[in-house]
C-alpha cells in the first residue's frame, strides 16, 4: 500500500529508473516479454523503447548523466541495423508456429513503441539519424480507405482493423512532426471510432469483437487520444458528443478485464487522460494501479502481472503526466 495520500510521480520515475538501470544488458536491451496476455513471443525491441523514454525522461528531470547514458545505449540498441533486417521496419514479434497472422512488426503499434523514445530523445538531442529513422518508418505505412496498413519486417503489406494501433500511430505522427498527414488523422477519428451503448470504444474498427479486449483497451486508446490532443488539439472529434460519451465510460463502469490494471497501465492512463481533458483531479485509479502493481521492495511495476518485464516497462507512461504540449 501507499505511504502517501498521493502518488509522487517524480519519485516513482526515478525509483524505477534506478532498478531499471540494473535490468539493462551490455548491448543495452532490456529484458523482452510477453505481450501481456497475448503471450507472444517479443523482442527486446518493445521493453527496451518503453525504458529507453523513462531514462531519458527522468535525466531530464534530475539531470544525471547515468540516466542520459542508459537511454543511449538503449537507443542504440535500437538503431542496430538486426532490429531492422530488412532495412526499415522494427522486429517486435517473433514468429510462433508459423502463425500467418502474427506479423513481426506487431503491426502499426510495434513501430510505435519502437520509434517513440527515438523521437523523444532525437528531438532533445537534435539526433538527425533517430528522427531519420522515425521518419522512414511512419513514410512505410500506406494510408487506404481511411486507414493506415500494416508493414512487416520484409515489407509486405497487410491490413490492419485494431482501433486503439491506428490511433497511437496518428499521435506517432503528430509527435514527429508530419503535419501533412492531419487531413488522414482526421478521417481516422470521423470514421473508424464507434463505441456502444455506454461509450465504451470497440476494439476491433467496426465490429464489437470481444468485449473483454474493448473493456481492456478503453483507457490506452483514450491516452492516445489524449496524445493527439496535446499535439493538435483542433480536431472537430474532440468536441463530439461521441468522444465525450468515451471520456464517462471509465467513471461510470468499473475497468474488470485481462488486458486492463496488469497489461494495459489502466490507473496511469485514466488519470492522465482525465487530467488532459479536465474531467477530474481524482487520482484514486492513480492510487489502484500503483498499490495493486507496484513492487516497492523492487522498485518496479511487476507485482500481479503475468509479464513483469513488460508490466515494469510500461510505468514510462508516467512521463506523460510530467509533459506539457513539447513532450517534456
């Protein structure tokens, strides 16, 4: 339990950064996971993303080198010409029985969270190769019938009907800059977003699917969304009766789902979201995620997890609530 009546943001980064800092191997990856309930085999490439934005992050908050240097040698495990054989596209996933609908790049939200703390860190840094890279990958990604498509490892194209990955790669793209794509991102919000009845966000792009994932994601694709609108907050999606239909789904209905709470950082991602939309200054889902999920005696966020290591990596959504309108 908490010792606080309130969460310190600040100390829990900095915690975690230091257990985290011992996590890290010498080529600087991180330890791979799971994929949360999935239970796919991952690369490095996803865990080491999300420690590589929280080092940084919290350099910036301290200003000690041996953050800055982590984050680094985080990056430039990244960068390692393996981690994109063919050239562009980010290894996520590793292949499991030859599964055809497994993609190695984990689709549009492997590249995400590959390119995320590329462009937080080449911006700081005025680092052209990161931001290059970032670049190349989002330019990969054809945009067809209101939608980005799925790229793989080898460039194959495949399409892609997941509500919450077309949303984290329109703020990808807000984030680094690629303004020209705001007519698409605008078709993305008008178009591919429908809820039910009590607001809660379909997973799967026109289609209910199961509920239990809708229920999971709710609050990651409402941070994206959040996201956007830090970035570009002009979109007409953000004053629809429909998104705010999304933002009371959460206070009216209790989050109970495997993909929520131990997989999604659900009490990170309301909190911030309602913070972001002034809805409320409540941070009791703050409180529930981190007294049920944070390991104190570790200093991690692998407690009631079936993917400690991925679990652990997500607490960087916490530098969020540190960031203004320039991501830190």
């Amino acid at each position: 339990m908490l010792n606080h009546q309130t969460v310190n943001t600040k100390e829990l980064l900095i915690k975690s950064a230091n257990s985290g800092i011992e996590l890290q191997n010498k080529d600087g990856s991180f330890p791979k996971g799971i994929n949360g309930p999935w239970n796919h085999i991952d690369t490095p490439v996803r865990n080491t993303a999300h420690w590589a934005y929280l080092l940084y992050s919290v350099y910036l908050i301290t200003g000690d080198k041996k953050f800055y240097n982590s984050a680094i040698n985080a990056c430039n495990f990244l960068i390692n010409p393996k981690n994109r054989p063919y050239g562009i596209i980010f290894y996520c996933r590793e292949l499991i029985s030859n599964n055809k609908n497994k993609i190695r790049s984990n689709g549009l939200i492997g590249q995400c969270w590959a390119i995320e703390s590329l462009i937080l860190i080449g911006k700081h840094e005025k680092n052209q190769e990161y931001l290059e890279i970032a670049r190349n990958v989002i330019l990969a990604h054809p945009f067809n019938k209101n939608k980005f498509s799925n790229v793989d490892i080898d460039n194959k194209i495949y399409n892609n009907n997941t509500l919450n990955q077309q949303i984290w790669f329109a703020y990808i793209i807000l984030y680094l800059g690629i303004n020209e794509y705001i007519p698409q991102i605008n078709l993305i919000l008008e178009n591919l977003i429908t809820i039910d009845d009590n607001g809660c966000a379909n997973h799967l792009i026109k289609s209910t699917g199961k509920k239990e994932l809708s229920i999971g994601y709710h609050s990651f694709i409402l941070t994206g969304l959040a996201r956007i609108y830090n970035l570009y907050p002009n979109f007409n999606f953000f004053s629809s009766e429909k998104f705010k239909k999304m933002l009371k789904y959460p206070l009216n209905n209790k989050i109970n789902s495997p993909y929520a709470w131990q997989y999604n950082p659900t009490g990170i991602e309301l909190y911030y979201t309602w913070k972001t939309f002034n809805i409320s200054n409540d941070d009791n889902t703050l409180k529930q995620q981190i007294e049920n999920h944070f390991n104190f005696k570790e200093n991690l966020m692998n407690k009631n997890t079936i993917d400690k290591h991925t679990l652990s990596a997500r607490i960087y959504e916490l530098c969020y609530l540190l960031e203004g309108n320039d991501h830190v």
